[in-house]
C-alpha cells in the first residue's frame, strides 16, 4: 500500500524540564509536515498548567495553523494511544519526557508498548531542541517484507518534508545465508562469491523498491543502499550509530499473531539502545 503522507500528529506532554524543547521541536515538524497537531496531557487540568502551556505555544517560532489541546485523566500509555484512535491519529510523536541520564531507557520501554498499542506511526525524538538541528541523513530499513515498500515511501516523504540530503537504505543479511565454512583459502573464496551474489540480489530488490515509487516523490533526494551481514535489527542499529545518521526509520511488527515472532528480533534491539531519532511506520495493511 502507498504511504500517505502525516496530516495529523499527536504529541503527549508532561512538565519536565525538557517541555519547551518539545513543544519547539513537534510545533516545527507539523509546519513542515503542513499538518494538524494535538497536543495531549495525561493529568490534572490546572489555570497554572493551562497558562504556562499557552505561553509557551506563542514563543514557538515556527507552528501549524491547526493546533488543540486536551487534558485527559488515566494510565498515559493507554490513554495517548486511545487518543490517537479517537482522533484519527497518523504519527504519534514521543519526546525526552524524563532525566536526561535515562531517556534512552524510558524511551524505549513506552516505544515497546506503544508500539503494540498505538493504531499509527510512532517517532522518538530522542534529542529535541529549541534550535532546528537539520535532519541530514536518514537511514531506513529495505527488509523483505510486505511493510517495507510503504516505509521506504514514507522515508522519501519524511525526507522531503524536512529537507534532507540523503536516505540510505539498509538490507541486513542474516550470515546464515551464506551457509559455508571457511577454513581454508577455497572455503573463503566460495563464501565471499556467496556473499557477493547475495549483495547483488539484494540491491535490485531493494532498486525496485525505489522505482515504484513515484518519481514526484524521490526527485531531489540522493539515496543509496547498504548491504549489511548480521543479526537483523541489531546490525542497522548500529549502522545508524556510526555514520551518525539523524533518523532512522523502521517496519512497525508485523499482526498481532506474528507479534512474539517478529517484534523481539527487530525492534528490541533498536529500542534497547536508541542510535538516534527512530520513526517506526504502522502500515495501512498490519492490523
């Protein structure tokens, strides 16, 4: 299925030290998003809170022209994702909403149930700032999977709206396909041949990916792949971290019946140690 675009977003706040960071971060990705923005607060509704609040929205620089708040009171992972639900949410964005020394960690851990939760797309913000910190390159995965072709898009799409100026796709390439024991200088010429046959496979398939996408979409955004040998999840992860990539963007799990499956391999470890910003597509098909 194609990607549409995010028209809506929702942003789930808490007064933290970290609050006028992400107000100015989610307040410029709508603009650029040209979309709706929700903001949500888990808690108790105050004067105090609801003047703080609006005097921060004035300072934004840079804001939608669609924007509403709600005071919700209930448990915030289950209240935000039935908030996106009612309010037929797109991308739900989660910011630095506890100390700095275990955001990372408190990040991940509501990445883990929101994303079983959450009927949309979730993107992490791991490092929100009050100042525009260009997004330059993005990373995003080229699995073979049914959901990839709508991530992909939805890649290309993020990458247009925030003006960056590069995506890298990543095929990870589990070892075991390669399926030979090196231990001499023929054994190591066959598994290298292996290796690069299946290299080769890999960037057409993931080559085709790109040229079903339409060209109003990727023109003006250089994009190249990568292959990579290793445990899947893992591997790109790590990817992202060394060429310090800005974003990157992944699969949502797959349904529900191959969630125990699937969800662990992928995702945990990209959750377990935030590279960076991480947006994880919920596909139109998974349900």
């Amino acid at each position: 299925m194609a990607f549409n675009s995010f028209k809506k977003l929702l942003f789930g706040f808490a007064f933290s030290p970290s609050l006028r960071a992400n107000v100015f971060e989610v307040t410029r990705l709508a603009s650029f998003f040209n979309a709706e923005l929700i903001f949500v607060h888990v808690g108790e509704k105050t004067t105090e809170k609801e003047t703080q609040f609006e005097a921060l929205l004035e300072k934004c620089p840079l804001k939608p022209n669609d924007i509403s708040v709600f005071w919700k009171e209930g448990e915030p992972i289950k209240t935000l994702a039935n908030s996106c639900e009612e309010f037929g949410v797109d991308l739900l964005l989660l910011g630095a909403l506890k100390r700095e020394n275990v955001v990372k960690y408190y990040l991940g851990s509501i990445a883990r149930k929101l994303t079983r939760e959450a009927p949309c797309s979730v993107l992490l913000m791991l490092k929100p700032s009050i100042e525009r910190i260009p997004c330059k390159h993005i990373v995003v995965n080229g699995f073979d999977s049914p959901q990839t072709q709508e991530t992909v898009e939805a890649a290309f799409s993020v990458g247009c709206a925030l003006s960056s100026e590069k995506i890298t796709l990543v095929e990870e390439i589990s070892e075991s396909r390669v399926a030979v024991s090196v231990d001499d200088d023929r054994s190591l010429r066959k598994a290298t041949l292996r290796k690069e046959k299946i290299d080769r496979e890999e960037k057409i398939r993931v080559t085709d990916i790109i040229k079903k996408i339409p060209l109003a979409k990727t023109k003006g955004l250089k994009w190249g792949t990568q292959s990579i040998f290793g445990s899947r999840g893992y591997s790109i992860g790590h990817y992202a971290r060394v060429v310090r990539a800005d974003l990157l963007i992944m699969n949502a799990q797959e349904k529900p019946r191959f969630y125990h499956r699937f969800f662990p391999k992928d995702l945990e470890h990209i959750l377990a140690e935030l590279p960076t910003d991480v947006l994880i597509i919920q596909s139109k098909n998974n349900g």
